[in-house]
C-alpha cells in the first residue's frame, strides 16, 4: 500500500514507518522530522489547498490520521478542523481512513469497560476536542474508521508518559485507568486497518491490560531496575476522567496484530 500520515514526524507516525516496511510511506511534517525511507510533505493539516495538493502529489490508497496537539490555543483548530480538513479531503479523492481518537472521549463511570456504542461525554477540553473530530469526521467520510486508543509507549524512543514514569518529582493518578498499548502493536493494527475499507466507525484499539497510571508508571520503573515502591501516587482531581478501560474484543476478532497488555511487554 501506499500510506499518508498525518504527524509523520510525531511517536505513532515513527512506530507506523518503522511497522510498515514493503508499504510506501509519505506524509505531513511540521517541526519534527520524518522517519527516514519516507517521503515528507511540510503541510499543515488545517491547510485545506495544501492538503489535498500533498494527497495529490503522494495518491495514497490510505490516510492515517495522527497529527494533533494536547493544550495550548491550536488545540481546537488542529485537532477538531485538521481533522475535517483531512476526512474532506480524503473523501474527496476516495482514499480509506483511518483517524486516531483517544479514550478520554469519556468520563469512565459505566463501572464497566467501555464499547464502541458508548456515547462519547469528555471531562476535558483535549477530550472534548477529540470526541468533536470523531463526529466531524464521520459527517465528511462515512465509511472512516475511529481508532481510540490510549497511552502509548514502548517506540523506538521511550514516549512522554515513560520520561514522567522515570522522573522521580512524579506523581500519579492511582484512580485513573487506562489500557496502555505499545507502539509497534497500534502501529500494526492501524496499517492492517488501512487496508481494511470494510471497517468503519468506532474501533477500541489498546493494550489488554487495564491499570492505573500509577500501576503503569511502577511497571516502566521496574523493567528499568528501579524501585517501583518508590514512585509515588494518589487520586485524580475533579473534572478528569476515571475508568477509561475498552473493551477490545471486537479488534481482537478482527484483526491479526496483537494487542498485548503492558505486563507481558515489560516482563520481557
Ligand atoms: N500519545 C498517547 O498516549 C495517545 C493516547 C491516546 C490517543 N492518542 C492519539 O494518537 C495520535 C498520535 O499520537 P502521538 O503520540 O503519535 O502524537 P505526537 O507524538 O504528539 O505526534 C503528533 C504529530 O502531529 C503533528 N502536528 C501537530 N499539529 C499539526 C498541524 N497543525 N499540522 C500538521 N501536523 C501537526 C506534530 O508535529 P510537530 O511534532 O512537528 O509539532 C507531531 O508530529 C493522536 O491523534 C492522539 O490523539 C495518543
């Protein structure tokens, strides 16, 4: 296949480039470079003429759509009319894809893990973001599916939420639960998805195991020899989300990556 990824340059799109050998790889970069072996366009997603000139330029038969950003004033902008900029444009051309949403979509009360039926109800302003995208893509490309997804580690590079882990001034939710899932695994899954145009809407796509961060955060110090004891913890505050575990059975059907939970990958 030939692949366009949104965020070339950023965790997932180094875990899809380094994934996805035998597949073309081109896509949009901003200040962080782009894996070596792929083809960068300097285009910013909320650009729709420059979009759809690198679309086509690089005729993908898939778009992955990862660029975003956490805070700050763009966060609305990039994450919410990027993403729509993006559908449109892939729509347009008939080209499949494949967005990458979050589990903070939700406020983690069912007392349950969630499903794809679940209605979104983010306790965030990034979360809000990421629901409002879900929803503004499926309105321009129908047939897109939503991967939402959770914390991810465990690249070529440790991600952000392995840095915090090992900073010993940390500390970390010991009531907020997540499905992380590593790199190379979500990579996986969204290039077999990619090819996969049958597939559309909501798909929870994460680790098996659902922990705290705390839980999370002892497990990356201990695989690096430190003290997991020593890293602290404690509740979340007010107006986070509480128990974001997905129910993944439904990708576990369908597709052949596996999606392993972070025990079995720091046990290693
Ligand atoms: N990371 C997690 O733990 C996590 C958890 C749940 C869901 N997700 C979802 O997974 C996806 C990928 O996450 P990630 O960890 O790979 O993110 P990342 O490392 O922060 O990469 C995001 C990329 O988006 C690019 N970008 C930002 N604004 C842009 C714009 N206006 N136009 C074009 N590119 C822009 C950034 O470029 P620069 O670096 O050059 O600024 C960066 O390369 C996101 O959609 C996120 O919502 C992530």
């Amino acid at each position: 296949m030939r692949l366009f990824v949104t965020g070339l340059g950023g965790y997932l799109g180094h875990a899809i480039a380094a994934t996805a050998a035998g597949h073309e790889i081109a896509g949009t970069i901003r200040s962080t470079p782009a894996p070596p072996g792929t083809r960068a366009f300097g285009v910013d997603v909320r650009d729709e003429a420059a979009v759809g000139a690198a679309l086509d330029d690089a005729r993908p038969d898939a778009v992955i759509h990862t660029a975003y950003v956490q805070g700050g004033d763009d966060e609305r902008s990039v994450n919410v009319d990027g993403a729509a900029v993006v559908a449109r444009a892939a729509a347009a051309r008939g080209v499949r894809l494949v967005h990458l949403s979050s589990d903070v979509i939700f406020t983690g009360d069912l007392g349950r893990a969630l499903r794809e039926e679940d209605p979104p109800a983010p306790m965030t302003a990034y979360g809000a973001t990421k629901a409002e995208a879900e929803a503004v893509v499926t309105a321009a490309d129908p047939g897109a599916v939503l991967v939402r997804t959770s914390l991810i580690y465990g690249g070529a590079e440790p991600s952000n939420h392995e840095r915090r882990a090992l900073d010993p001034a940390m500390r970390f939710y010991d009531d907020e639960i997540r499905c992380p899932v590593v790199a190379g695994d979500l990579a996986g899954a969204v290039v077999e998805l990619a090819g996969m145009p049958a597939v559309s809407g909501p798909l929870n796509v994460a680790g098996t195991d659902a922990m705290s961060r705390l839980e999370f955060a002892r497990l990356v110090v201990a695989a690096r020899g430190g003290d997991p004891d020593a890293v602290r913890g404690g509740p979340h505050p007010p107006g986070r989300p509480g128990d974001c575990t997905l129910d993944c059975s439904r990708a576990a059907a369908l597709l052949r990556t596996r999606l392993r939970g972070v025990r079995d990958v720091l046990a290693r």
